[in-house]
C-alpha cells in the first residue's frame, strides 16, 4: 500500500526556521517524484515544486524559488520542505504528493502538516 | 507565469449533470489532471491523462478535452460530490506544473 505520512502540525515565530517531513512507502521511493503543495487557509492549491528521488534533482516553481528549499533522503525514503526564515504569509496547509516521472499529475497524496506562523 | 482558468463556481441540483472547465494555452500539449478536495481532506484523483479514471473512482466522473480546454463531466450528481475541483497541468516546457484556480460544486 503506497502510504505518505506527514510530520505533525508546528507553531513557529516569524524568523525561525523549519523543516517538515513526508515519509513514503509501498513504492519504490527512486521511480517517482514528490511535490509540495501550499494550501493558504480559504484559498486554492499552489504547487510549491518538485523533487525526483533517484537524482535528488529539485525545481522550483517561479513563486517559491529561494523561498523554500526541497529535499529528499534516499535511505529513509523521506522528503523535506525547509524554510530558513519563516513569515506570517508562510501560514498555510502544506501537502506532500507523489506521481510518475513521466506524468505531471499526483496520484497519492500525504494528509497535509498545518504550519502556523505567529508572533 | 503560465495560468489555468476554472469557473469559481458551479451550482446542480442532484441527478443533474456538472460540467467545470479548465483552460489554458498549453493544454494542447500538455495532460491535465483533476482532483477533487472536500472540506478538511487532502485532494483525492479524480482524472488523469485527461481522460483515464483511477481505480476507485465512479464512472459518473469522466474527463474531456478540446484544444485550450479541459472539462470535468460530473454525472448524476450526488449530494457527496459537493467538494473543490482542481484542474491541475504543465506549462508548455513541461518544466513547471500549475493548478487552477479550483471550482466549488455545490449541490442544491
């Protein structure tokens, strides 16, 4: 069973630093890329980008590159979404979701991590 | 940046049919994809490829496409099919992926 699991819900001061985590199973974790999808609260889905396991090769859509980082462990078949200074309009629902290296779209998705950013 | 266009809103009674629309100018090169999100849930697949369903996924979902337009066919709606429906594709590089806008269906 293709299962991808979130790190839990963080609370996190503007200026701090985060890392969130999406662990996959049931899969061969280097055939398929991992997204990252930002979800403000009331508003619609925004792909964040993209990271291919089997090369750890990341992008970035325009918005979020050098916002965010994208990374990925092999050995622990764990992604990550890093930011090094968090702001309050980082505030949102943040999904990891997996599809096929060659396809666009997702077909297994992660339960979401709430990330809230408050003074 | 590359955009896709959905309706903010479609509204059917039950029984009836819900079309949503998808445009965007690389769609003719590009597969869409749609989902479907209800309130608190993560999206779900409803349609790859622009046409093919998932396992698990009623028949009364089905996708189409023409040209800069993909359209999401609902079929005798149901009151559960109340939910966020995203279209979701490629810019024409294939390089960036991009969401659109999503669409609520209501049910009356």
């Amino acid at each position: 069973e293709v299962r991808l699991v979130q790190s839990g819900a963080e609370v996190k001061q503007p200026g701090e630093s985060l890392k969130i985590s999406c662990k996959a199973s049931g899969y061969s974790f280097t055939n398929f890329w991992i997204g990252w999808v930002r979800q403000k609260p009331g508003q619609g889905l925004e792909w964040m980008g993209t990271i291919y396991p089997g090369d750890s090769n990341s992008r970035y859509s325009p918005s979020f590159a050098s916002q965010v980082t994208i990374s990925s462990d092999k050995f622990t078949t764990t992604a990550y979404l890093q930011w090094d200074s968090l702001e309050a309009s980082d505030t949102a629902m943040y999904y990891c979701a997996r599809g096929n290296v060659t396809l666009a779209g997702a077909d297994y998705w992660g339960q979401g991590t709430l990330i809230t950013v408050s003074p | 940046s590359y955009e896709l266009t959905q309706p903010p809103s479609v509204s059917v009674s039950p029984g009836q049919t819900a079309r949503i629309t998808c445009s965007g100018d690389a769609l003719p090169k590009q597969y869409a994809y749609w989902y479907q999100q209800k309130a608190g849930q993560a999206p779900v697949l409803l349609i790859f490829k622009d046409t093919e369903r998932p396992s698990g996924v009623p028949e009364r979902f089905s996708g189409s496409g023409s040209g800069t337009i993909v359209t999401l066919t609902i079929s005798g709606v149901q009151a559960e099919d109340e939910a966020d429906y995203y279209c979701q594709s490629a810019d024409s590089t294939g390089t960036h992926r991009v969401f659109g806008g999503g669409t609520k269906l209501t049910v009356l």
